[in-house]
C-alpha cells in the first residue's frame, strides 16, 4: 500500500463506493466471483483485475483498500492520494490549486500566501459563475443570485502533499441519463448541464483560453475570450495567484465527478502558469474592465438610499442610489 494513504480515510471507504467509482472510469464488472470481493477488469487489459474487498480484518480491508486505490491511480496516472481524495469526495468537482516552489516542497506555506490561494481560487469560481450566467468582460458586483448560492455550496476540501495543494469541492448534481458529450462540445450540450457543472466546465475552459494566448505570445486573445469565460474577475483572481518565489509556478486542476463523468475532450484537466506571466494577466484584467463602457439608462422607482463622497463642493462624483423597483 502506498505509504502516503492515510489509513483512517481507507477504513471508512466503502466497496459500493469504490466500485461506483471504478465503473464510471470504465472498469467492467466481472459476475459469478464467489470470494468476498468485488472483482473488474481493466478498462483496456482483461488481463488487468481491479479487486474491492468486502469482508475480512479492519487491517485486511485496510491494505486491499490502498491496493485498489494504488491500481486506479496506476490505471488514470494520478497520484494515489489524489485518487483517495477523489473517492471520498464523489457528489463533486475538484478544483486543486497547486503551488511549486521551494517553499512549498515541504506541503506548506507561508501564512499569507496559503489564504490568499484559498481567497483567490474562490474568486475564479465566482468568476466562471458568472460568466456560467452571461458571459462580460467585467462584472461590476458580481451580486448574481445563483452565482452566490453555488459558491455557498461549495467546501474546503482537504489539503494535499505534492508541494502546496489546496483544494475547493464544488457539488455536482448526479446525472439521470447520460451526458451529451459523446462526439462534440457544442453550446446545445452545455445548455444540457447543470449549472453547478457549466460553472466548473466553463472556468477550465477560461484557464484554456488565457494559456494558450500566453502559448502563442498573443496575449491579445485573452481579451478575445469573453465568450469562453474570460472576465476582467477572472484575471484579477487569477493574478492574484502570483507565489511570492520567482522561480514558482501554479497548477490550476479540476478532477470531475464521476456522478457526471463525460467531460468535453477539448477541456483540459490542467493548466500551469509561471510567476512571469501573473503579471501579464493583471495587466490583461486591467484592459478588460476599461474595455466597460458605461451606458445610460433610465430607472424609476423609490430611492432608498444615496451614497456619494465628492472631495470638492460641485465637482463631478460618483455615488450609489438604492431604488426599489
């Protein structure tokens, strides 16, 4: 067993759950074993078996357990933690931010740079909710219902070795009948997917979007990819990111719930930005919220309340009017 498995987190697994999580990754379920234990071939090698203790000794269940969980992450060249994480954690998507630096190589950091991770991946997420919404370039308030009661559903999960790995669980709704990203990624099959999962899709995509300009050294597309997701927040959140080492980078992961398992094959699991170019993004988060005109429009109703600060009697200010209407 994989050493760096905790055990208590084995023993509370249960055979369903790993099995529901084996079959949804393509493990074909084998009938007729007699023995205590729940027996599926590889996905691509009959040869292959996965086996999924059901009886025996807390010790005995304990290391089939991290035997299992060791041949999944062979099987999807993960690591075996992050797989463990994965199974405790079905009903959701993963968000892993990950950093890599010197400082990090113990799997901690320092005290300010960890929150402000957790602070700015939560930031990304209300990004992509937004734009899961209608899609801007800037979005003054962010104040979208939906969007706010998804980041509430949302939890910290736990954190993981691999340098610093924080992670953000994101619930997804388990699908009836099978997802529609079979031979396509088209905004009909998006419209299909619950909110929770256009939100998690959407931000990869965005992520996507903002490497592969980095990629081409066109860093212009990035204000090209409003409709992909990319938003003056998103930027913002993600330069927010920036490690304080100058040789560190950032892994920005999703691993998706098996409850809904088909994923469009032009999402990438992973995206990786160097501490150079968290500048460039703060710099292309700038030009997308002056990108903002601001338009006229006429509202009637109540005033509840007016805000404004002018520094000189009648100069020109800017304020806040509350109206019900």
């Amino acid at each position: 067993m994989a050493a760096d498995l905790s055990e208590s987190v084995l023993r509370q697994l249960s055979p369903a759950q790993v099995r529901w999580y084996a079959v949804q990754s393509g493990w074909k379920p084998v009938d007729g074993i007699k023995r205590p234990v729940i027996v599926l071939n590889h996905p691509t090698d009959e040869l292959t078996q996965l086996q999924i203790p059901t009886a025996g000794s807390d010790r005995e269940r304990t290391y089939l357990m991290g035997e299992a969980v060791r041949q999944l992450a062979e099987a999807e060249k993960r690591p075996a933690s992050e797989i463990l994480n994965d199974l405790t954690a079905l009903h959701t998507d993963t968000l892993r931010l990950q950093v890599e630096s010197r400082y990090a190589e113990a799997g901690t950091l320092p005290l300010d740079e960890g929150l402000r991770l957790f602070h700015a991946g939560r930031d990304l997420l209300l990004a992509a909710a937004c734009s899961a919404h209608q899609p801007q370039a800037y979005f003054l308030r962010q104040s979208y219902a939906p969007a706010q009661d998804f980041l509430r559903g949302c939890q910290v999960g736990q954190t993981e070795r691999g340098s610093f790995v924080a992670t953000i669980l994101s619930p997804v709704i388990p699908e009836v009948s099978k997802s529609l990203f079979t031979n396509g990624d088209t905004a009909v099959e998006w419209e299909q997917e619950p909110y929770e999962r256009r939100v998690t899709l959407l931000l990869m995509r965005a992520l996507q979007t903002v490497r592969g300009a980095l990629d081409l050294g066109k860093t212009e597309q990035v204000l090209q990819g409003v409709s992909a997701g990319v938003s003056a927040n998103l930027c913002d959140a993600l330069a927010a990111m920036s490690p304080a080492d100058a040789s560190a980078s950032v892994h920005i992961g999703m691993s998706w719930s098996r409850n809904r398992p088909r994923i469009p094959s032009t999402i990438p699991r992973r995206v990786t930005f160097a501490h150079f170019e968290f500048s460039i993004v703060r710099e292309a988060g700038r030009r997308l919220r002056e990108s903002v005109e601001p338009r006229p429009e006429r509202v009637e109703g109540p005033i509840l309340s007016l805000q404004a600060e002018p520094t000189q009697l009648y100069e020109e200010f800017q304020g806040r009017v509350t109206i019900r209407a």
